[in-house]
C-alpha cells in the first residue's frame, strides 16, 4: 500500500448528503437513501403495499362487515315485501323472516311512536308484533 493510497482513503471526508437514510414506512425495515425531501418509501411496490395494508384498510375492516349485514338485512326486507305486499304495507311471519337469515341485532335506527316500535334499515321500516308466546308477525312498511 503506497502513502497516497493511505493519505486519499483516510483524509477524504465522506461525501455530504443533504437527506439522511430513511426506513420504508411499509413496514419491511428497509433503509434507503431518498432522492427527494418527502419520499417515504423505497419504491412503488413498496409505497402500494404501504397504502393498501395501512391503517385505512384496518379501521374500514369491521365497518365493512357490518355494512355487509345491513345490506344483506335490508335485501331480505326487500323480497319480503315485494312477495306479500298489499295497499304499501306487507305482513310476514316472524318465523319465516327469520329462517331467511334475517339478523334483528343490526338496523341503522329505530323510532318510538306511542307503544310502537319502529326498526329501520336503508329502504324499509318495520314493526314487530307480539303475542303471549313471542313474536309472531312483522309489518314493513318502505321508506
């Protein structure tokens, strides 16, 4: 090893850059000098993989669910009340609209009237009636 070799490699300082090593915010941990001031990710399948497994996609994932059911509850509703409509109003058993997977436990509002009770769901609106046994009958009415 020659003495220029020794003085170049070791006086020289190391080479100024303005931005700093970053890790990818994708989660993988990898560290990569960034060519502008707000790049955050490596590179686009890095940046598309950070924005489709963020935060958004797991706060919608419960939402989405439930937004399923009520669909579903709603498109239930629905047949039922093209199938045995009459003068606006339709009456079901409760029975029947229950073994079509009906799910009472979701609606998007109910509303008191009196003694009644109404149960909304996105088109329709509904009122149970009760007997000594339980319920027997379900009336839907559209919005």
């Amino acid at each position: 090893m020659s003495v220029d070799e020794t003085i170049s490699n070791e006086s020289l300082p190391p080479v100024p850059r303005p931005l700093a090593d970053r890790i990818c915010e994708c989660g993988c941990g990898h560290s990569f000098p960034p060519s502008r001031r707000d790049q955050v990710y490596y590179n686009s399948q890095h940046a598309n993989y950070g924005y489709n497994h963020g935060k958004r996609k797991a706060k919608s994932k419960n939402r989405t669910k439930e937004e399923k059911i009520l669909l579903k509850n709603d498109n239930t509703l629905d047949r039922h009340y093209l199938m045995n409509k009459v003068d606006k109003v339709a009456d079901c058993f409760f029975d029947v609209i229950k073994a079509d997977n009906y799910n009472f436990g979701y609606h998007i509002g109910k509303k008191q009237e009196g003694d009644l009770e109404y149960f909304f769901t996105y088109r329709y609106y509904f009122h149970l009636y009760r007997n000594q046994k339980g319920i027997e009958k379900i009336k839907i009415y559209k919005r």
